[in-house]
C-alpha cells in the first residue's frame, strides 16, 4: 500500500510518475490517489501496454491496482479523465450492524450504533471521543475538502444545509423549503445534496411509482449514510437525552435504511430501495426489491408495532406478488398479523434468506 499523504512519496509520484511506479509495482493499493493526479495518466499508460500486450499473446491482464479516495467528487473526475473504460468501482461504506455483530456483539446495543455509527477507528481505539472525532471529519473533510473540490463559494450556506438536513433525516425532501431557508437558488440546493450524495454523505430515497396507482407522492426523502454523523450534526454529544428526544425515531430508521443499502453496496450492486407514501399519507418506510425482484416492505418503529389496516390496503394496492412484510425494530420481538418482526441485527440474514441463489459475503 502507498499512502500519498506521504509528502516524500507523494513528490515522487507528481515529479517522476514513471520512476515511481518503477518502484511501486502491482498489486498496489493507491491510497487518496486524487492528492497525486499525475499518476493517473501514467496508470492509463501501463493499463494500455499491458492489454497490448496480452492481447497479442492471448493472456489475462495482470495490471493489479486499487485506487482509494475520500474525495468522490476528485476521484470520479480523476477517474473519467484519464482511466475511462479501464476501471471497475467498489463503494465502501462504514461498517454495518452485521459486521460488528460478528466481531463483538457488545458492540450493537442501541447506545453504541447511535453514537459511534460504522466508523472502524471508533471501534478500533475505543478511547476517542466520537464528538471530536466527528467533528474533525465535518471540518477536514465536509467542509474543507468536499467544498474546495466544488468550488463553493457560498461556505456558510452550505454548513447551514448540513445542520438543516440533519434534523429533516426520514423526512420528505423539500428543495425549495431548504433555498428559502438559505437565502440561495433551488438549482443550487439541488447541486449540493447531488454532491453530499456523490460523497456518501446522504442518500436520497426516491418514492416508489406505478403508473397503477395515481395517488403515491412523488417527493423523494433523505437520510444520512451513517447515523452517528447525522447524530453529531443535530449537536447530539449524550445518548440519554436524545434517547427521550423526537429526534429518536428518524434516526433509528436512519439506521435500518444504512443496513439495508449496505446489504447490496457490499456486494457490487446497487441499492433499490424506495417509500411509500399515498396522498392520504398513509406510509410504508421502505420498499425493498431484491435481485430475483423479490419484494420486501419495511417499517421501522421504536417499539415494535404492526402494520395499519390503511397500510396494508395501500401495498394492496400495489398488487406486488409475494410481498414480505416487516417490522425493523433494535430488538426482536413477536411476530404480527400482518408483518414479521426483524430486529436492525438480523436484516442480513432476512434478506439473504429472501434471494435466490445465496449470495457469499
């Protein structure tokens, strides 16, 4: 692994690009590549010499390298510019509910997930403080890195926005609500969540639409991608009192939505999850479709309760064949009428369970 916060490491590899991968042969992780850019007009030249070359003598392609960058938004032009055509790309999320389950159950109560999120060095050093460690991440990277990769000029309106949809998390997405607030256009509003977005930052959730129904909302809703970051931008530093705040409930499905899309995102694939929400707003959280489209509808609650009666005869109305139905909860609990219940844990293993072939993790 090359790690270009390495000054040393990283002058060589914008001086002397090729003396540098003279040095540094594949396999070879790349670590923040984008503080590098020299090297990806060179890694375009040794991709192109070895598919010469092993085209005309009938071998696979050996070139072996990993780019990894923070910086989504330089990553991808990077990528674009110079590596077109020659790359595959992998999302790498903070850890899931799964993941931790399986290295120390103790790590998955409530307290620990709400206040530490997926982040693996909170984990590791148990000794930080998540307050300061995300804090220094809103500042060095939001902030600072993501900002100056736009070229945002309007700073503080762009902090302001942060503050603004962390407390809106679960919640319908209003674009022109957000430009009032912040004194800027709705275009504008719109280009920063689509790079809050491109970052791993949030995710919008798009409702889910059939020309069979008429009467579903057509507003998408947002979320963070991982709880504890959204939990530090509302200010939250103490697990008690936003234990007994409003706040709760969003943020827990927050979390049951970070541990859906992350059983996809690990596995090469895209996330398909959408709501619904009918004018009458009757809602259902979440609107999973698996790969053999398979379907799943989710509710999250605090306190496990069952589907409504409106509930149902919305998804009814759907008339999507073998639906599941169930109710994510932090706990387990009995099952309903109308829905299994599926505790945050045990989301993976439900889901695994629903798609054909099984899928290895």
């Amino acid at each position: 692994m090359v790690l270009f916060d390495d000054l040393k490491v990283r002058t060589l590899a914008q001086e002397n690009p090729s003396l540098f991968f003279d040095q540094f042969r594949g396999p070879l992780i790349l670590d923040e590549a984008t503080l590098a850019p020299a090297t990806f007009p060179e890694l375009k030249k040794i991709v192109d010499e070895q598919r010469r070359k092993n085209r005309n003598e009938q071998l696979p392609i050996t070139a072996d390298y990993w780019i990894t960058g923070s910086n989504q938004t330089l990553l991808q032009a990077s990528v674009r510019e110079s590596l077109a055509g020659r790359a595959s790309y992998f999302l790498l999320n903070t850890l899931s509910i799964h993941e931790l389950n399986r290295f120390n159950p103790e790590l998955t109560a409530l307290r620990t997930l709400i206040m530490k999120g997926g982040w693996p060095e909170l984990y590791v050093t148990p000794q930080l403080s998540p307050v300061q460690y995300l804090n220094d991440f809103i500042v060095t990277f939001i902030e600072k890195d993501i900002v100056g990769a736009a070229g945002i000029e309007k700073k503080s309106a762009f902090s302001r926005l942060l503050s603004l949809v962390s407390g809106r998390t679960a919640q319908l997405l209003n674009y022109s609500d957000l430009a009032r607030n912040l004194n800027v256009d709705l275009t504008t509003v719109q280009s920063w969540i689509a790079l809050l977005e491109q970052n791993g930052i949030v995710r919008v959730v798009p409702p889910y639409f059939s020309n069979l129904n008429q009467r579903l909302i057509k507003s998408p809703k947002i979320y963070f991608e991982d709880v504890a970051l959204n939990v530090r931008l509302q200010g939250w530093s103490e697990f008690d009192p936003l234990f007994l705040s409003p706040y709760l409930g969003g943020l827990i499905e927050t979390l049951a939505l970070g541990e859906v899309t992350r059983f996809f995102s690990n596995r090469g694939m895209s996330p398909e999850v959408y709501f619904l929400r009918s004018k009458e707003k009757v809602e259902v959280d979440f609107l999973i479709q698996l790969p053999n489209r398979r379907m799943v509808a989710a509710e999250v609650k605090t306190t496990a309760v069952d589907f409504t009666p409106a509930q149902i005869k919305l998804l009814n109305s759907l008339e999507l064949e073998g639906l599941e139905r169930w109710i994510l909860t932090p706990q387990s609990g009995p099952d309903f009428r109308y829905a299994k219940t599926v505790a945050l844990g045990e989301i993976y293993e439900n889901l695994e369970r629903l798609v054909a072939p099984p899928l290895t993790t």
